[in-house]
C-alpha cells in the first residue's frame, strides 16, 4: 500500500499541458467568430482564467450571450475531441508507480470525464478510479467540496488521506473546505502572479512533477 492513500489530481495543466495545445487556440478560433478586436497572449488568457475565471470572463468581460456561449463551446468540444494534449513529463511514470504501489487515483477537474479518460488510456494505459468532471451540475464542480466529500465518503477515508493537486484557485478552495492537504503543480504555470498566489497558499508549493513523489511515499 502506497504511503498516500489516496492522490486527487485536477487535469488540465495539472496532469496535461493543455491550455497552451488546446484551450488556448480554441478560444482564439472563437474569438475570431465572436470577438475579432480580442487577441489575448497565452499570459492574458491564463490571467483571466485565474481572476476573473472562465465563466467571469466570457460573460463579464466579453459579454457574450448564451448563444455565442454555445457556439465558444461548440468550437472548444471540437478542439478537444480531435486533439489530444500532450502529459507533463515524468507524469505517466509517477502515476503507474503511485498505483502500482496501491494508491487510489481521482480526478477532479473542469474538463469532461470522457476526455479526461481518454488522456489517461493514451498516456498511461489506464483510467482513474473516480472521475468528477464538467458534467456535474454547477453546484457540485470546483471549488464546491462535493468530489473530495465523495471520494472521503466511497473510500471511507479520513482528509489527511488525501492530497489534491492542482494549479488554479478551484482546487485549492475545495481542499481548504474540506481540511485536506493541497499541493501547488508548479510545473504546469508560468504566470508569476498566478503561481506567487499559488505557492503562498499551498501545503506543498511545487515546482517539478519529481517533487511530487516524496508526497506520495515514492
């Protein structure tokens, strides 16, 4: 058994590079369409992801109605069911160490279940255990403490059992609800306000997926 019982990773730029391979130029392919005076950096639109937030931005500073929101969404489901991005390396290795040993996988992210899925089956030739995706009602997503709650519940586990993972906000705002450990993915930012706030806030600041593993007991 794995010195951690249980690993709870977000997934976007987390576990996969995604953003810059294909949340990035969804939104520019988008905005094309929808916005053509907007053409934010990479820097920008990671800073607009973190403070305001996606639906912050889309709605509050873009103004779009919730017809151009489908069609944003409709361009972005095209992206990500066509590309597939690429994982951080060291990051497959660690995880089939990690359940090799016994730890228990979840995934808790904004992302669908069915990509988040596939990314494992491609990059690591399994799936997690448990998978809370976008597909859950607003109420229930991140940074609501429902998947942590969940994932205590199903396995009968204690918080400090646990250890989340992410690079954003979301996940370290459902780990504080919940009393459990939470983890900065350092390796997967490089906006300096973003990761200063990060690391400030974190049980465990992190800069390379290798870090990671003595947290795991590898």
């Amino acid at each position: 058994m794995a010195c951690l019982p249980c690993l709870v990773l977000d997934h976007d730029d987390t576990v996969v590079a995604s953003t810059p391979a294909i949340h990035y130029p969804a939104f520019l392919d988008a905005m094309k369409i929808l916005r053509p005076e907007v053409n934010w950096s990479l820097q920008e639109y990671v800073m607009y992801n973190f403070e305001p937030g996606f639906e912050a931005l889309c709605r509050e500073m873009l103004h779009l109605t919730d017809e151009e929101m489908e069609l944003e969404g409709q361009i972005w489901r095209k992206w990500i069911s066509t590309h597939v991005p690429p994982m951080f390396p060291g990051m497959a290795d660690l995880l089939r160490r990690y359940r090799d040993a016994g730890g228990i996988l979840c995934v808790a992210s904004h992302s669908s279940e069915e990509m988040i899925r596939r990314d494992y089956r491609i990059h690591c030739g399994f799936e997690p255990e448990l998978v809370f995706g976008w597909e859950l009602p607003p109420q229930k997503r991140k940074p609501a403490p429902y998947a942590l709650e969940e994932i205590m519940r199903h396995y009968g586990l204690a918080p400090n059992q646990l250890l989340m993972v992410d690079d954003l906000k979301p996940g370290w705002q459902m780990a504080q609800r919940c009393g459990v450990p939470f983890a900065f993915a350092g390796w997967g930012c490089e906006v300096q306000p973003v990761r200063a706030f990060m690391k400030k806030h974190s049980t465990h600041p992190l800069d390379t997926v290798e870090q990671l593993a003595p947290l795991l007991g590898l």
